[in-house]
C-alpha cells in the first residue's frame, strides 16, 4: 500500500512532512519490528517510551501513525483521532484472509507444548493451522521464524494469524500473563481459550499471586466470544464464580483431567476416558504425567474444533513434544538418560523431578534462576530441589544484568548440599561426569533456548548441543 492511500483506509485528522509517496506492506507499535516496509504506531496513552520513535526512525519507518504530533520528527506524521480504530481498519486491509478458527492457551506451564500437540494432531489429519508462541511462527508444522515474545504486539497477532490463501486455516497461540494484562489481544477473535494450569509465576511483574491468576483468567472473560469454548483443566480449584460467570457469557464449558476427557496409565499403556468410554492408544510417545495432562488438554481444544475422538485417536502416535521440552538424551555408556527440559517455574520443577522419579530412585538436577525476574520462586525452587533430586548441580541460567553469583547464592540458601559450578558448561560436565549407571539427569531451565544472556551480551549456548558434545 502507498502511504498515499492512507486517507482511503483510515481517518486523518492532519498530516505532517509528507513530501514523497512511499509504500508500506506492514504495521507495528513495536519498534523493533519497523523497517523501511513497516509503518510504525505510536499511542500516547500507553507507557511506550519516546526512545521507541527514535528507534523507528533509525530502522527507516516509512511514516508515523500516532494520536500525538512531535515537532522534532521530519518523517510524515499521520495523526488520527481513534488510533486503535485505525489501526485495527489497516490490519483488515492488509491481512484480508483471517482464520476460520483461533485457539489461545494460556497457564503457567504447558503452553508451548498443548499448541505443539494440537498442531501435530492437525498436521497428521491434513488441517490446514498456524501457531505462534515461545518457539516462534510455523505453518503446518513448519517453522518460519523466530519471534521476540511469548505473545507478540497486537499487530504482529493479526498478521501472522492471516493466511497467503483463501483456504480454511486453524490459528493457534500462546496467550502470556504480560499480553493479557497488557491487552496485547485486544478485540482479536478468539473461538477457543484453554488454560492448562496456574501456579506462582512472574509475580515480580504482577506482584500478587491473585493478580497473576486475574490476568490468566482475562482471556476468558475479555476475549473469549460469546458461544466459544473454555476448555478447563478440572484439577484447578475456587473456579466456580469464573465459571458461573462464563456460563452467563453463553460460553461452553469443556474440562479435561480427573472424571472428564482423561489419560491413565494401566499397567505400562495409556487410555483415554472419555465418556464412560476406554481406548487403548497404542505407540504413544508421551508417557509422563505431565505430558499426558498436556495431551488431555489438546485433544479437548481438538473435540471443540469438532474433530471426532476416532479421528484424533488414530493419529496421537504421531504426536511428540516440542524441542526443549521433555527431549530425552540415551548415555549408553551408562545406560542413562539425560532430559532437557525448559522447567523453569516451581511446579514445573517439581513436576519433571516426580515423572522421573522411578522406583524410587531420585533423578539428578541442573538448573538455575534467570536474573532481572521474579526473586521470589529461587528459594522455592532451591526447597523443590533439595527434596527431590538425588544431586543438584546450581549453575548459572539467564543472569542478564544481575549479580550471577547473588542468584545462585539466593538458590544455594535452600539446597545447600548442592554443588555450585557459575559456568554452565563446565556444570553440564560435571554432572555428566558424576552420572551413575542407570540414573537420570535433568537439565532444566533453557531448553529450546540457543542463547544465554549474560548482561546485555547474548552468547550461543545450546543444552542439547551442549549434551550431546560432551557423551560423544
């Protein structure tokens, strides 16, 4: 489009140091994204800083859509009265092909692998479906690149859920605490909302516990539509005003887990329960708890889209977890597994240590804290893992700007009979070192990740590599 033809799309009140005709095929308000194509938003009613315009002016922004002149600005300023309006006009205009259907997941764990179960259950049955969230942007099951956040802006949303063709296309994403209580959604459509769990998470940026849980919950009461569904993991508690108040939205309520759509282990085979009904999946990848309480989760979004349980049931073997989550490494030297796994919250600890608790016999684990984030779960974490891991190994995650060696200490308090190795290299081979003959380790806290952050510098560093390198 041709900023030019602006004045067709949306309502211009005036327009500043337009000169030369320009043409633009995107939008943003997230100025890392602009570049000589991407027109960038600007809304003086959020806490976006000034230094983002300047940003945007660097990355060569054709033009500046705000509700706000600035005198020091030399490139055309186009300023308009309602800029959600008018944001929201350009979107549909240069994204004409929307999803037929749109799924959000949101909770403290899980997310990134019940999208990657619901797509590879779409892919095996030939249903066209987009994802985004922590791994970045696939179509089909094909990763097309990475992005910046959990969640991205507004805009990025709308336009990786539209589709190049007019074919029917099943969108799904992962909705973050921070997107939603920044309402990074907006008015977007959502058909679909499931929340896998809840449990202390980023309360440095929420501060209470209630206010995180509020903010999870926003993706049902404010994007929801009305007739959708909410799918909700029936282990979760104190729900009933929530859902009394979904039921009044004409929401249709699905539960997974316990009495409703559930995956049980009965004598080393997994079966779904499914309305009084039992099928045996035979060749299922996923085995753990925590995996099959994902797999409960997508398979519920699945009967919501109004694919048959015969349907879904015939593909579940080919359904494998994401990487970073659960990837499992053989030691044959030692007849030992190495997991790497991106557990980074307390329950996502204690989770993983229990599923590889066998017989037992307590895994080993390596993790750390990230610094610049929430303080509160290191001695949580430092608890969960002086109780049920064999060895701990603390070691160094994602320090950022923080003290590395006051994060590990902070863990250290709390699992002293831990060994404390800064970096993360030498931590991995040690514990590699130290592993016994058919033991378990678990590298937790990166998974999928290829960087380590360390001050502002980002530096190549990948555990399963890593891993991998050191058993070879």
């Amino acid at each position: 489009m041709l900023l030019s033809n602006l004045s067709k799309v949306i309502n211009i009140k005036k327009t500043y140091n337009f000169k030369k005709n320009k043409f633009f095929s995107s939008i943003t308000s997230n100025s890392k994204f602009t570049n000589n194509n991407t027109l960038f938003i600007y809304d003086k009613n959020t806490k976006v800083k000034k230094i983002y315009l300047d940003e945007a002016i660097r990355n060569k922004t054709p033009a500046i859509i705000s509700n706000i002149y600035f005198d020091y600005i030399k490139i055309p300023q186009f300023i308009v009265s309602k800029i959600d309006l008018s944001t929201h006009s350009l979107l549909k205009n240069l994204y004409t092909n929307s999803p037929f259907k749109t799924l959000a997941i949101t909770g403290t764990n899980g997310k990134t692998s019940v999208v990657w179960y619901i797509s590879k259950i779409l892919n095996a049955l030939e249903y066209n479906n987009t994802t985004l969230g922590t791994l970045g942007h696939f179509i089909n099951g094909k990763k097309i690149n990475n992005i910046n956040l959990t969640t991205p802006c507004f805009e990025e949303i709308f336009k990786y859920g539209s589709s190049n063709k007019r074919k029917k296309n099943i969108y799904i994403f992962e909705a973050s605490s921070h997107a939603l209580e920044q309402n990074r959604l907006r008015n977007y459509p959502i058909n679909i909302a499931a929340i896998t769990n809840i449990s202390y998470d980023h309360l440095d940026y929420h501060k209470t516990f209630t206010r995180y849980k509020k903010s999870k919950m926003k993706l049902f009461t404010n994007h929801l539509e009305n007739g959708g569904f909410a799918i909700i993991n029936s282990r979760l508690k104190n729900l009933s005003k929530f859902k009394k108040n979904l039921i009044k939205k004409d929401i249709q309520l699905k539960y997974f887990g316990n009495n409703y759509l559930s995956l049980k282990k009965i004598k080393d085979t997994v079966h779904l329960v499914i309305n009084k009904n039992c099928y045996n999946l035979k060749n299922l990848k996923l085995n753990t708890d925590i995996e099959l309480e994902n797999l409960e989760c997508a398979i519920t979004c699945c009967l919501a889209l109004n694919i048959s349980v015969i349907k879904i049931i015939k593909v579940l073997s080919k359904v494998n977890n994401p990487p970073g989550r659960f990837e499992i490494i053989e030691y044959k030297k030692r007849n030992s597994k190495i997991i790497i796994d991106y557990a980074h919250t307390p329950d996502a600890l204690k989770k993983i240590l229990n599923a590889y608790k066998i017989k037992r016999k307590k895994p080993a684990i390596l993790f750390g804290c990230g610094g610049d984030r929430d303080k509160s779960k290191r001695k949580t974490m430092g608890l969960i893992a002086n109780k049920y891991a064999s060895r701990i190994y603390i070691t160094d995650d994602n320090p950022r700007n923080e003290n590395p060696s006051s994060i590990r200490k902070n863990i250290l308090k709390y699992c002293p009979r831990a060994t404390e190795i800064s970096d993360r290299k030498k931590a991995i081979k040690l514990a590699i070192k130290q592993i016994k003959m058919n033991e378990i380790l678990i590298v937790a806290g990166k998974g999928h990740e290829k960087i380590q952050i360390i001050e502002n510098k980002k530096l190549k560093f990948d555990d399963y590599k890593v891993v991998k390198e050191l058993i070879n």
